[in-house]
C-alpha cells in the first residue's frame, strides 16, 4: 500500500512546478496554465485525504469536483481576459499591460 | 516494492516530467499539449487512489475542455506565440526561489507529521462511492448549497466570459 506522504510529496512537488510557472513566464496564458497545475495538486491532495481517512464520509470528492468547477470558471473569465487584452493592445505579455502603474 | 508502489512512481515521475515542460517549453502549443500529459497523469493518481468518478471527471472538464480552451487562446494570440524574446522574466530566478522553498517548507511539514505513513483501510464490499457522493451532493444535510453555488458561479463566469470578450466593434 501507497504511503499517504507520497501522495502529498508529488502534490507538493506539483504545485511548486504551478508556482514557478506561475511566478516567472511572461505570456499570459502561460501563468494561467500554471495555475491549473496549482488547482491540481491541490484536488490530489483533497481526493488523497478522502481515501485515507473514513471514505464513507464524502467531503473530499465533493470539493475536489468545487475545485473542478472553480477551476472552470476561473479558466473561462482568464482567457477572455486574455483574449480581450490581445485585441485592444495587441499583446499579452504580462510586462507590458502597466496601465494600471503609475 | 510492491507493483502498486512501482506504477505510481512511474505515473508520479511522468506527471511531474510533463509539468516541468509546461513552464519551460518556449512553444506555447507545445505547453498546453504537454499541459494535456499532465492532466492525464493526475487522473491516473485519482484512478490509483480508487477514486473513478473524478478521474472521469478529470479527463472529461480538463482534458476535453480546458485544455482545448487553452489551445484555442494561444491560437487565438498567436502574434506573441513565438515571441523572440525570453519567455521567463527578468525576475525568474526569484520564482524559482519561491518555488523551491514551498517545496522545501512542505516536505519539511509532511516529513514531522506522525501517523502518515498508514496504509489506507480497505474499501468496504459493497460501498459505492459514485452513489454516496450524488447522494451527498443532492441532500440538504450534506453538500447541496456548496454544490449551487458552485453552479451559480459557473453561470457567473459564463456570462462574464461571453461579455469580456464579445468584440463590439
């Protein structure tokens, strides 16, 4: 049997790799996809807790398929985001969207 | 070694492989399609940890449609895609940074926590975690409030997406 700290090192490993991706790229789309890798190990985590703990309580399946649909909204808003960016600036580099900086 | 130990490893090593990919290829097709390998190896962990429903569910929303979604945006911004500049910041190495220390901050947290390294009970004959799970979902005791806001934030997001990018023009 899989120890549960495996389970928790690989989520922790994937979500440093969502973290970096998220910290250092310099396309939008890209910090974006290392978000979905943050949502991810954290929906490893919660379904790993389910299975080591009572399974008949179902509390970890339930927020990871939150998760599920957060993750969703979250994608859909970001990319029309993008794409609206893209099309009155001509960019999506998120070094030159400094509007807001003064 | 059991063959159980033997398969998450490899699937463990293959995901953590493709999410490596993700944030340092320069292609950004090749970052979401590699972003697609990684998703599949999240669900194969969800199979691994018996939980069927959700690693459907895994393959079905992510792979089948915010991935697709993804490649579709990175298309659709194609001008930047093979940008000829870098594609990390000037301040990548602080990221990097970050990231290794959370590594580092977790693994020293689950390492001084006892009582991890118990093997999960065995399901019970007979438990049907699919049913249990809509049961929960659906009851007023449970989960059903979480479940219709989850909802309503999805349609939320629905209209706010179709309005943020409708071209007015």
């Amino acid at each position: 049997m899989i120890p549960l700290s495996w389970y928790l090192f690989f989520s922790a490993a994937l979500f440093s790799i969502g973290l970096f991706g998220a910290l250092s790229r310099r396309n939008a789309v890209a910090i974006l996809l290392g978000i979905e890798l943050m949502l991810n190990s954290v929906n490893v985590n919660l379904v790993a807790f389910w299975r080591y703990g009572d399974v008949s309580m179902m509390a970890g399946q339930v927020f990871a398929i939150i998760v599920f649909a957060v993750a969703a909204a979250e994608v859909s808003v970001g990319l029309a985001l993008v794409i609206s960016v893209y099309r009155r600036r001509n960019t999506v580099i998120a070094e030159d969207l400094d509007m807001l900086k003064w | 070694m059991t063959p159980e130990k033997i398969i998450f490893l490899i699937v463990a090593g293959a995901t953590l492989a493709s999410g490596l990919m993700v944030v340092t290829t320069r292609n950004l097709i090749h970052a979401a399609l590699w972003l697609v390998a990684t998703l599949f190896g999240v669900a194969a962990v969800f199979a691994i940890l018996n939980a069927g429903f959700i690693a459907v569910v895994q393959i079905v929303v992510y792979v089948g449609a915010i991935a697709i979604l993804f490649i579709f945006a990175v298309m659709l911004t194609r001008k930047d895609m093979r940008d000829s500049g870098p594609q990390h910041n000037k301040n990548w190495w602080a990221g990097a940074l970050l990231a290794v220390m959370t590594f580092g901050g977790l693994v020293f947290l689950v390492q001084s926590w006892a009582s991890l390294s118990k093997a999960a009970a065995d399901i019970p004959s007979g438990f049907d975690a699919v049913s249990q799970l809509g049961n929960q979902l659906t009851s007023p005791n449970a989960y059903v409030l979480p479940f219709e806001v989850a909802s309503v934030l999805l349609l939320a997001a629905m209209v706010g997406a179709v309005y943020v990018a409708f071209n007015r023009k």
